[in-house]
C-alpha cells in the first residue's frame, strides 16, 4: 500500500477541497495578512487539525510549507520545538495546561522563525483556561503565533474569537473526498467513491471505510438498523447492539494507549519496589487510570454519535426518496431498503424519528443518561410500524 502512496509535495496536500482556507493561509506564510491569533473553524472531519498543523508547518519551513524538509516533517509529526500541540481526551482542557501553554508562548522561538501554540480544541476551554489563554492573546508575544480550532466561532469565547483571524473550512464534496482518497492515499476508485459518500465528508472517517472491512461491516450492520426495528425486542437488541459496536471500536483503539502509558509511569519510577510501593505512584497510578476511563467514555459516546450520523442519513435518505430529490443516496447501495423504508412511512415520521436522535444524543452527551437507557428510547421511537 505504502509503495502506490505519492510523496508529500507540500504541506497543503492533505488539505481536501479547502481552496479558499489554502489560499489565505499561503499568503499568510508569506507575510500578506499575517496575525498572532488564529481560530480556524469547521465541521467535524473537514480538517481543522491538519489544517492547523500544515499552517505551523509552513510558519517553520524556508520554503513555506515544503513538505519535505526537517521542519516540515518535525511539524506535521508534532515533534517540532517550536510548536506546540494542545488536544484534549477529557471534556475540558484544564486550566494547568493553559497555564503551562501560556507561559511556555512567552518564550522566544528555539528556532529563528516562530513559536507556534496549536490548541486543537477551543471550544473545550474551561472558563480559568479561557482566561488565561485571553491574556496571552492580548498581550501578544512577538514571534508567537496562535492558532485555535473549533467546530464555530460560537464555541469559543467572543473575547478570543473578535483577536482572531477566522479561517472557515467547509465539508468537502463527495468528488473531492473521492480524488483525494485515489490520488492522495492510492486507494481504489470504487470504494474510495462509497467512503467519500458514505463519510459525508468526513475525511478520516472516509480514509477508514476505505482501508478497512471491519469499519466497513460496522457501518454496514448500523444502518441496517432503521428497517430491522420491527418489534419492541428488536429495538432493546439494536440499542444493545450499538453500544456493544461502539464498545469494540473503544477498546480496538485504547488498549494499546493504556499499556503503554502504563509502562511510561513505570519507567519513570524504575523497578526500585520501595519506590513502586510509595504513596506518589499509587496516587500518579491512580489519576492514570482516571484518566483513562475518562478517555474511553468519551470515545464511546464519540463512536455512538457517529452511528447515530450513519443511521441518519438512512432517514435523511428515505425522505429524499419521498419528496423526489435528484442524486445519488448517502446510502445508494442499500438504496432496495431505503425505497422500503420510505414506502412504510411519510416524511414527517421520518423527520421525528431524525428529532428521536437528537434528543437521545443530547441526552448522552450532557452526561444525564446512561448510553444504553437513552438509545432503547430512541430505538423505540424509531420503530416501523
Ligand atoms: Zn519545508
């Protein structure tokens, strides 16, 4: 796979179908319409980190973002020493990084370019983070450069957001993902042009139905889900179902983070056992493990949430097939239970049951009811008659 991968040739190349944002940011790199602080906002899965890190990338490079030099290189991989990345596993970035982040931004450059602070998510800002990270972009550093991401300027504090220049991604079009995909990554046109559907522009999301089966099946068996709810059973199975689905993905990813951060805590204590058994490790131990259940919840909720999208866009799709809308489904290889789904309901049935899912998903994301609860709700609301 790798052989068939074309070579970086800058470091915009992973940017899909962001022209505009590419384009002000190069000339940025150039010094036309240079700032200190950057909010660089868009949906989920357009890119806001990569775009993010090609940006601090061509700030370090000589040649403005290269691609192939060591700053380029060291900047993309987040091992540059002027640039640091901020991104959180928790709800919250906690104001100890920020304190850490800022006075670190008060530094002069290693190098002799800039001091890039890559916050990755703004809009999860703890009011005290919030704060301090206000300061330091009022009282800008020379060489410092900024740059935030988040879904909306609305998620960020107005205070942050009217210092920043905004750069808005946008959800790149099936046609771009799919190029992008054959081109950039040397996969087949085929799949590469279901993922960029099936992904509604979600670039990671794209990249991972298009390499691998098992997503591809997992995808598969959830949006089979909206024809399968026939009957009160089928709806608690299917609810236990995706919480078992997004359990798997959960531990596929986090299993070998854990052990090794595990084995990183205990390198720093040594295999001294008086050491091991002092009060510090059992404490640093324990605020690990914390951490780590902290983590995987959130990647649960992150995995059902994306499920949710899937099954949505079955909905979606039904009433596109019920008011006669032109185009290719998201769903168009199931397009048989799509038409059948549609023909057993109207549209406005359809655009409650889209309701039933985002209340379940509220629900879980504000922390009030347990996964499992609030989807055997919703499951029911979906019901086929
Ligand atoms: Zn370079």
């Amino acid at each position: 796979m790798t052989s068939t991968t074309p070579s970086t040739t800058s470091v915009w190349d992973n940017l899909v179908g962001q022209t505009a944002a590419v384009e002000t940011l190069r000339r940025a790199v150039t010094g036309e319409g240079m700032t200190h602080a950057w909010l660089i906002t868009g949906p989920p899965g357009s890119g806001r980190s990569n775009a993010a890190m090609a940006f601090a990338a061509a700030l370090q490079c000589e040649q403005g973002g290269c691609g192939a030099c060591q700053a380029c290189r060291t900047a993309l991989a987040g091992s540059h020493s002027d640039v640091s990345v901020t991104r959180t596993e928790t709800a919250q970035i906690i104001t100890d990084d920020m304190r850490d982040l800022v006075l670190r931004a008060a530094l002069a450059p290693v190098g002799h370019r800039h001091q890039v602070m890559v916050i990755e998510d703004a809009d999860r800002l703890h009011e005290r983070a919030a704060n301090a990270l206000l300061k330091a972009i009022e009282e800008p550093t020379r060489r410092t450069v900024w740059l935030l991401c988040a879904p909306t300027v609305e998620d960020v504090l107005p205070t942050i957001a009217s210092r920043c220049r905004n750069i808005v991604l946008r959800t790149p079009s099936p046609s771009a993902v799919t190029d992008f995909l054959v081109r950039r990554e040397g996969l087949p046109e085929g799949v590469s042009s279901f993922a960029a559907r099936a992904s509604q522009g979600h670039i990671g999301r794209a990249k991972a139905l298009a390499r691998d089966e098992g997503t591809r099946n997992r995808r598969r068996e959830v949006v089979s889900i909206p024809t399968r709810l026939t009957s009160l059973g089928a709806c608690m199975n299917a609810a236990e179902n995706l919480v078992g689905i997004a359990k798997q993905e959960t531990d596929a990813i986090t299993e070998g983070a854990n052990s090794r951060e595990l084995a990183e805590l205990d390198a720093v204590y040594g295999s001294d056992r008086k050491a091991r058994a002092s009060r510090t490790y059992k404490a640093s131990q324990k605020e690990l493990a914390h951490g780590q259940k902290q983590r995987a919840r959130r990647r649960v909720l992150d995995v059902i949430d994306r499920c949710l999208m899937d099954m949505l866009s079955v909905y979606r799709d039904a009433i596109a097939v019920q008011t006669g809308a032109q185009g290719a489904l998201v769903n168009e290889e199931t397009r048989a239970d799509v038409t059948e789904l549609a023909r057993r309901s109207t549209p406005e049935q359809n655009l409650r049951r889209i309701d039933a899912m985002f209340t379940a998903r509220e629900q879980m994301l504000e922390h009030t009811v347990p996964p499992l609860l609030a989807l055997e709700s919703m499951m029911v609301a979906l019901r086929v008659p």
